[in-house]
C-alpha cells in the first residue's frame, strides 16, 4: 500500500489520517490530546500503523492544526498548512461544488466561504467556548447523558426552549432554570442547539453570504441535533462528510499529496519510540518579549519557534508553511 499521511493536532483532539493514491481513506484515528500534543501524536501513529500493512509506504506527509509546526517536527512533515486551507481543502474533496463550510471542533469554531474552488472569506472563533465540543460534553455529562446519544435526544423535540446561547455560563444557567420549570429534556437540548446555531450565524457568519452546499465538518458535527439547528436557520440542506471528525487531517493528507515531493521527509512509524523534550523562555531582545518554544532529542534542539523576528528560528527540513494568501 501507498499512501499520503495527514496529522493534525488541536487543543482537545488529534487526527491521523492515511489516504490512498486515489484519495480513499484507508485508515484514520481520532483520540484526544490531552494537553500532551507530542505523546498524542506518538499514540495516533501508533494506533494508525497498527491498522495498516507492515510493508506501506508513506510517500509524503502534511501537518495542520494549532500544534502543526510541533506535530510537523515530530512526524518530519513535507508541508505544514493552517486549518482554514486544510478544511477547504478536505471539503472540495469531498464535495467539489461546496461554498459554505462549517467546522465546529472541540475549543474552536470556523466558517469558510469559497467561490469556484478558492477561499474568499473566513472567520475563527478562539475566544469563547460556547457551542464547541467541549462546552457540549460539559453539558452532557452535567445531564448525565452520553455524549454520543446528546444528537438524538434534540431529534425526539418538537420544538426547542429558547436558550440564552451567547455565553457558555449563560447558556448553562438557562438550561438549569429551564428544567426547574418543568421543560422536557428533549426539548431543553434541542434549544441549546438552537442557540448555539444562533450564536454562531450572528458572530461568526455575521455579514457572510451563507450559499448552498454547505459541509459541516469538526467533531460537532457528529451531533444531529446542531445538523437539524443548522438546517432549520439557513433553510438549506446541511451536508455531513462520511469522515468528518478527521476532515483537517484529510485536507493535510491532500496538500501533501499535491506537493508531489521526490522524496518525502516522513521519518517514519519509529518516531513513536523517540523521547522528545519541549520548553520555553523568553526572549528579552526587545519589548516584544516573545516566548520562544524548542524541542530537543538527546540534547540536541530540533526547532525554535514562536518568535516574531525570526531571529531564534530553525529551518525545517522540507516543511514549509507558505507566506501566501489562503488559496
């Protein structure tokens, strides 16, 4: 088997992908990161080396997500992409003619405008928890409700209750009043979805031209209740990606692939058996005071980043991001 590997590492989950020369996904893995991106990664290759044949050939490798420059360095990748290009990217694969994209993950939130292929607008949410993963299971698991069933409790409503959705501790005191009042549980869950699609069109999508198709992708959009919601604001139909947990991962796999390296700097499943070292400091040249992260092996430092001059930067081997515009 040959393949392209895409990895990419949020705040709250990491996703490998490998994709098949046809762009077929043979084997993916979604586990969390748990504040340790570098162990996540090690975890995810192993796991997704485990579901591959021991004699596969990687032929390049992509990186994407808030720790991409350091998941980069780990797996030796050839490209290193933000997520807004990752994300339109995996979309277009799946569905060419898309022009809204919709990525809610586990801390953040994205919507991604595209026109005859290329991005012409985007918007992030990195600020407020509201209506992320991560908000959704605190509410899960305050309502002693599995996460995975959250979606389906939403369908079973007729209607939703409405919520004050433009705060996460808003939102939760709300629902809390709403079921001292008596409302049906159902009910109560599916307002929320409500609001935190409310929420989410009236700040992030705010002055966007919202058109059909539109792909929601992100762990959230494994909840059918926020499909529903979305569907029920914009009047259109909402399409979900078979695999849409892993879609940045795809988008790097993609890039990778159209990178069409002679040989890729993947160095390889054995990276999983490496010890690697991370700290900071401070650089005091200026008043800028940037904190400066290096990743070490066996003493010797791997790469610097985080500096806004560049002054205490290492060349990457092979992996770029590109200073160019999203396209």
């Amino acid at each position: 088997m040959r393949g392209y590997l895409g990895v990419d590492v949020g705040s709250v989950s990491t996703n490998l992908v490998l994709l098949e020369e046809n762009g077929e996904v043979a084997a993916s893995v979604y586990l969390r990161t748990m504040g340790q991106p570098i162990r996540a990664v090690q975890g995810g290759l192993r796991q997704l080396g485990a579901q591959l044949p021991p004699d596969v050939e990687v032929l390049g490798a992509g990186t994407t997500g808030s720790a991409r420059h350091l998941s980069g360095i780990i797996v030796g990748a050839d490209i290193v992409k933000n997520e807004i290009t990752a994300h339109a990217v995996a979309a277009l694969h799946v569905l060419p003619e898309v022009r809204t994209v919709i990525e809610i993950g586990g801390q953040d939130s994205k919507i991604i405008v595209l026109q005859d292929g290329i991005v012409v607008d985007f918007a992030m949410n990195t600020v407020c928890a509201a209506g992320t993963g991560s908000f959704l299971d605190h509410q899960a698991a305050r309502l002693d409700i599995p996460i995975e069933d959250f979606g389906d409790y939403a369908l079973r409503a007729k209607s939703g209750v409405q919520i004050a959705g433009r705060c996460s501790v808003f939102a939760e005191s709300d629902m809390i009043h709403k079921q001292q009042v008596g409302h049906p549980i159902d009910s109560i869950i599916f307002g929320l979805c409500e609001a935190l699609v409310r929420n989410f069109l009236n700040n992030l999508a705010k002055g966007k031209s919202i058109e059909a198709p539109v792909v929601f992708q992100g762990g959230v959009a494994a909840n059918v209740g926020m499909k529903r919601a979305f569907e029920e604001a914009l009047k259109v139909e909402v399409v979900v990606p078979e695999h849409f947990a892993v879609m940045g991962a795809i988008g790097a796999a993609l890039l990778a692939q159209e990178l069409e390296v002679a040989a890729t700097s993947f160095k390889g499943f054995r990276v999983t058996e490496i010890e690697y070292l991370t700290s900071s400091f401070n650089c005091k040249g200026c008043s800028n005071n940037c904190e400066i992260v290096k990743i070490m092996v066996e003493g010797d430092v791997l790469a610097r980043w985080g500096g806004r001059c560049g002054k205490w930067e290492l060349d990457l081997p092979g992996a770029k991001e590109a200073a160019a515009p999203v396209h």
